[in-house]
C-alpha cells in the first residue's frame, strides 16, 4: 500500500510560512476594522452617522444639551470623561455609541431628532417617512408610530444615561479582538486536525471540506463572544440604571415600552419587509442569533424592579 505524496506548494515550509504571513494578516486587518472606528477614525464615524439637514450636519438644541448635562451629573461623570464623550445629533430614531472612555480618543454619544419632539405636530412637521413615504399621523398606525417617538424628558434622561454607560466599559477593546481570536482558532485548529488524520495525504477535497467545517465553527466562535458581550454589558448597564431610584426604573419601563409600540407600527408600515425584520411583539427578528438582549425582555426586567419593594433586593435574585 502507497500513500500519496502531498504535492501542494503549500504545505511547503515556505508556504506554510505564506500561510501563517496571510492569516496574521487578515487576522490584524479585520481586528481593524472593528477597531479604528471606535479609535483612530472615530470622527469620520460621526461624520458617517451624523444627522443631515439641506446637506449640513444638525447641531443638537439647547434643551438636548442641556438634558445630556444633566445626565453628566445624574451619573456623576468625572471631568476627565466629560471631555471624551461628545455628544451629537444621530441619523434615525435610535440612540448611537461608539468608542470607550478607556480610550484617548473619545467617546460618540448619538441623539436622534425625535428627542426634540413634544406632541405630534412636531412629529408632522418633520415629515417622518418610512420607506421614502410619508407617515399618515391621523391613521391608527401612523398615529401610533407618532406617539412611540415622543418621549417625556424623563424617559430620553433615562435612555441617554443608558447610552454613556455602554461606553464605561472595555466592550471595545473585547469586541475587537475577537475576529483576530476566532481566525487564529481556525487556523490552529486546522493545522492540528491536518497532522492528526493525516489530511496532507488525503485528496485535496477532504482538506477543502475541512477548512469549510472549521470556518464555520470560527464563524460561529466569533458571533457567541461578540452577542454575549453585548448582552453581558446591556445587563449590567440596565442593573446600573435601576440603581439611580425608582424614577428612572419606571422610565425604563415607558421607554422599552415606546421602542417595542414603533416597532410594531414600522412593522406594520414597511409591510413584508416588516415582518422580517420586526416580531409581532415589536423585538427585532435575529432568527439564529442574539446580538442583543430582545427588547420584551429588557422591559419585564424594570417591571419586575419596579413591583419589587427594594430594586436592591430585586437585583439579588436577577
């Protein structure tokens, strides 16, 4: 019995060593491509997100600034953090973070348009549109889309709270040494399934079949870490906010609440593309996934803080 000769260039030393050269490579180059825009490219980030009015940036009003101060102080934010964060005015109706206060470069907190609004005539005069259509206010639905953007000033203190407390944290520097993590365990893993069962010997298709099977479990790795960081410090953020008194649990509430009704309006609105990206309940559809902790949930967990005697307590047993 003979067994056949690898014949590969690269399983050469020296096209291991290209190997090793490329997949260090890719390693680094997506690791920075999660990284320099939370870093070294975090202003041309906020350039990108920014919110756009006649082709100018839109600065934030007065009233926003001032409701961001008080946050400031709700959290008691050092003076040396105060000059990272950097507050602006995001695209959409979601709030926006990027970057760390660990970092030297600073920190994108993103405050959506709608904070500005009052009652629904502010709403109208905004010209909301999904779709590029314009939102019938005096509808059911589009009525209901209306009021899910109008938050009390409590409520916006609340979720602009939630926005600087993601970024006290290393989520940043965690998240992006994950895809360099998962292509090193690819190819390591290969590497060692390859000497093992003697695959350099075997049919090219076999080491083919392999390298498929270890990308997808690296895949896999990399999307587990990035989701449950995510969660991790989505949880700890909201334990964080229920410890600020009784006031802003029942604001998470309201706010969870106005995020889960627009929604189910934007559900209803963007009709078959709705329903795959939006569940009846209002949560965002993720299929395999859970990149963030669903918004039912994040809702039930100030409900229960809020009928418990003492959130301390309550706490405890979450």
């Amino acid at each position: 019995m003979t067994t056949r000769r690898p014949i590969s260039w690269f399983l050469t030393d020296q096209g291991r060593k290209f190997s090793f050269v490329v997949v260090t490579g890719t390693g680094i180059a997506l690791t920075a491509v999660r990284f320099t825009p939370h870093t070294f490219l975090i202003d041309k980030y906020r350039e990108f997100v920014h919110y756009y009015s006649a082709g100018k940036p839109v600065d934030l009003t007065k009233s926003l600034r001032d409701r961001y101060q008080r946050c400031l102080d709700i959290l008691k934010v050092s003076e040396v953090q105060r000059k990272l964060l950097k507050p602006f005015t995001v695209f959409g109706f979601d709030l926006f973070h990027a970057g760390s206060t660990g970092s030297r470069f600073g920190v994108l907190i993103g405050i959506p348009v709608n904070f500005n609004y009052n009652n629904l005539d502010d709403v109208a005069k905004d010209n909301v549109q999904v779709n590029q259509k314009p939102v019938d206010l005096s509808s059911e639905v589009g009525k209901k889309l209306g009021e899910a953007l109008i938050l009390p000033e409590k409520v916006q203190e609340f979720a602009i709270c939630r926005e600087i407390l993601m970024t006290q944290n290393n989520k940043v520097m965690f998240e992006s040494s994950y895809p360099f993590i998962s292509v090193f365990l690819v190819y390591n893993l290969s590497m060692y399934l390859n000497k093992r069962l003697n695959l350099y010997a075997a049919p090219v298709a076999m080491r083919a079949m392999l390298y498929s099977i270890t990308g997808l479990f690296g895949l896999g790795t990399y999307f587990l870490l990035k989701d449950a960081t995510e969660v991790h410090y989505e949880t700890s953020t909201d334990k964080a906010l229920v410890q600020l008194g009784k006031e802003y649990v029942e604001s998470g509430v309201v706010f969870y609440e106005k995020l889960l009704a627009r929604n189910q309006a934007l559900r209803e609105l963007m009709g078959p593309e709705g329903e795959r990206k939006y569940t009846v309940k209002g949560n965002v559809n993720y299929t395999l996934r859970q990149p963030h902790v669903a918004l039912v949930h994040r809702k039930q967990f100030f409900e229960k803080m809020l009928m418990a005697d003492d959130p301390e307590e309550g706490l405890l047993e979450t």
